[in-house]
C-alpha cells in the first residue's frame, strides 16, 4: 500500500481510505471540517506522488495544476510527500465595492469571488492582481453578519494602496490568509540561559528526559484523557521545541501560547502538582543536581496560572474570544460515518461537528 510522508511521520494507508482518514487513524493533526471537499480546510501540497483526479477537483480556481490536494478526497494511489498549506496558500481574489479613508486607517469594502473561512481581527495581506507585491491588513467585518469583507489599511500603506489603484471601484486584487498560526514568540518571564540548556545534557538528553517523562504521563490515568488525540511522539516534538526557544531563545517553536493550547482543560492545582512531580521524578532519574532541576522547573512553573482554572477558557483567536467547546451543524455533500458510533451516514444529511475535535455526529450522536 501506499506510504504517506508528512511532518516528519511516514506511514502506510489502507486501501480506499484518505489521506485524512489515514491521518486521523495515525494521531496526525491537521485542520479539517467537513470532510466533503467543500471547506478546502484540509488542503495540502504534494512535492512527490501522483495526485488523483478526484483530490484536487474542488480546489479553488487559484491552487489548481499547483499540486495542491484535498486530504478529505484523496486515496492515494502512489507514495506521496506532503506538507501543510501556509497562509500563502489561502489566495482569495476580490473585487473592491468602496474605498473609505479615516484619521488614522482606510477602510476597504470588497467582494470576496470564494467563501472565505476568519474571524474577525485576523490579518491578511493584501496583493496586487501581479501577486508580485503585498502589504498586511486586518480583516474588521463580521463573517457571521456580513457577505463582503471589510478590510482595515494602515494609513502608512495608503499611497501603495493608491498606486495599485486598489483604491478605485471595480478593481480586482487578491488577499493571502487569513494569517492564523505565525510563528509564537514566547513571553518569558525567566530569563533565557543557552548555558542551562547544555548543562541538562543539550538536544539528546533533553529529549530523552521529555520521552520518559510523557511515557509516565500516558500510563496515568489522571493525565491521559488530555492527550488521546495526540500521539506521543507529537507532544514530544512540540514540548522539545518550547522548551528550547523558552531557554536557549532559538527560533524553534510554532504553536500556540499555553493559555491558549490548555484553554480548554480543566485542571486543579492538585492535578498540576501532580504532573509536575512525574517531571520531578523523572529529572531525578537521569540523575540532574538540585540546583539544575529548580532552574529546569522556574521555566515551566512560570505558566502556571495560564494552566490552571477551574472551568474552561475561551480560546483567543486575533482580537475575539471564540468558543470552540460547541457543536455546528453542517450539511454533507457526500456520504461519511459518524465519529463516534461509526454508522453510515447519508449524502445530505445535517450533521453536527465538534469546533475544537472536528467529529462529526449522527443524529443518535448530537443528542
């Protein structure tokens, strides 16, 4: 069968399964929501392989014969090597409906020629009809309210805006993103001290503590309901990477804030003490001095009131607070089965859809 190779993974699909099943089977995260080739959520670049037909047929105009694919529509007939999408990847042209100047910003209307998925207080970068040149803007409308995009421009950027003529009715321009996962920079309130990192042993030791570290945390019955969708040689990956831009400042690090990545856990100070201990322990094991595993723990104590509440928080996306702890409803476009019972359901059907899980319900499911 064909092997799929992806963020540093390679594995085996089975026959008639898609990439995003196959990737959902393995542990492997990537943005998906209906599953019928409609959001174009899921969509990936090939640089190997042979694309199917089928995989890039509902593509937007703008990424066809680009080697881009829709997870959800693609059984893989050969091996394939592929990656995320980037927020360049997300091209929407646009015609301009009104061009409105304030004191200190311009506000442009524009019909979007797509759907386009944000929220509000996302930025985009506008682009000329060339592709050739760009400048950032932040999307103001409200995409619950409203059909055409406001969009807010510096006024440092007006005379670029004006040059282009996209300050004129009627003219077409393109918008790249909405910009949703730039790389994190870190707000550390422990000093950075690339020293300390060499002195736990450097990337091979590191590692090595974080792998032993979560083999404890996947065998406790306290810990584990909060990972039983990632695999964990994922949050290995991803807690190497914060750790090291946390303490040595290397650009290492792509993800989300800790307030924002817990935001939806409910964690005592008893349970944080709890997992704190398992690290504790296993500090000890690898035989580190005291003093190495108090400076060790003022990096991940410091977090501490970002993690632990005693309700949920809501999940903070630009400048909205979004709760992604409720259901939608969609309708299908194709057949599926329901995530959690794993009965068929039919073309047309309403399903409802988890915001942060992406599971799909039947109707016996959403009740």
């Amino acid at each position: 069968m064909p092997h799929l190779e992806f963020a540093g993974y390679t594995i085996e699909s089975k026959a008639d399964e898609t990439v995003l099943a196959c990737f959902q089977r393995s542990g492997i995260e990537i943005y998906f929501s209906c599953k019928s080739g409609v959001c174009h959520r899921c969509m990936l670049k090939c640089i190997s392989g042979d694309i199917p037909e089928q995989a890039s047929r509902r593509l937007p105009i703008t990424h066809q014969g680009q080697n881009y694919l829709l997870a959800c529509q693609c059984i893989p007939t050969t091996d394939m090597k592929l990656v995320a999408k980037s927020d360049e990847d997300s091209i929407t042209q646009c015609m301009i409906l009104a061009s409105i100047s304030q004191a200190d910003h311009s506000l442009i209307q524009a019909e979007p020629y797509r759907e386009l998925t944000y929220q509000t207080g996302q930025h985009v970068y506008v682009t000329d009809i060339s592709k050739q040149h760009s400048i950032l803007a932040k999307l103001v409308s409200d995409p619950e309210q409203e059909t055409s995009l406001s969009i807010e421009i510096a006024k440092k950027d007006m005379e670029w805006v004006q040059e282009q003529g996209l300050d004129q009715l009627g003219n077409e321009f393109y918008l790249r993103g909405p910009i949703s996962a730039p790389q994190s920079i870190i707000e550390n309130d422990v000093a950075i001290n690339p020293a300390l990192w060499e002195a736990l042993g450097g990337d091979h030791t590191v590692r090595k503590i974080l792998t032993e570290f979560y083999k404890k945390v996947y065998a406790d019955q306290q810990l584990a309901p909060f990972f039983e969708r990632v695999t964990i040689d994922r949050i290995i990956g991803k807690q190497f990477a914060f750790l090291k831009q946390l303490i040595t400042g290397e650009a290492t690090f792509f993800g989300e804030q800790p307030r924002n990545s817990h935001h939806w856990m409910v964690i005592s100070d008893e349970l944080f003490e709890h997992r704190m201990l398992l690290m504790h322990q296993t500090l000890l094991e690898h035989k580190l001095s005291a003093d190495l595993i108090e400076q060790f723990e003022r990096y991940e104590l410091q977090f501490k009131n970002d993690i632990v509440k005693s309700q949920a928080w809501l999940k903070q996306v630009g400048y909205l607070l979004v709760d992604t702890e409720k259901y939608e409803e969609c309708q299908l476009d194709e057949a599926t089965i329901c995530d959690y019972c794993e009965a068929e359901i039919e073309q047309g059907t309403v399903v409802r859809f988890h915001m942060r899980l992406g599971k799909l319900a039947c109707k016996a499911c959403s009740k």
